[in-house]
C-alpha cells in the first residue's frame, strides 16, 4: 500500500518505531496502550488452557 502512495516503506516504519519508542513520551504511550490488550491476551490463554472458549475478550475491555 506505502508503495502504491509511491512512500518509501523503510521510511514509513522507521517513523512508527521512532514513534512508539523514541523518546519516553513515546514509550509511556506505547506501554499505556498496550497493557490492556496484553491483559486480555493473557485472560484469553488462561481460558484456553481451561478448555473454556471466549471469543469476546476485546469486547470486555
């Protein structure tokens, strides 16, 4: 897709890494934003390794 925007891809993600973990406002975002998620995955598991399906886990967020 970056290349059909005729965009350097290499640029384009050396911008989202720069981003998320350039300086420590940026890595307090990127930790922020992704604790809930990672909580969610981790209740997903658990319940997967008890033979119980939930397939809502984002929904509960």
């Amino acid at each position: 897709m970056l290349l059909a925007l005729k965009t350097n891809p290499l640029e384009a993600y050396g911008a989202l890494v720069q981003g998320a973990f350039g300086n420590i406002s940026g890595i307090t975002q990127t930790l922020v934003k992704a604790t809930p998620l990672l909580l969610v995955g981790l209740g997903v598991v658990i319940a997967f390794r008890g033979g119980v399906i939930n397939i809502g886990g984002e929904g509960q967020m």
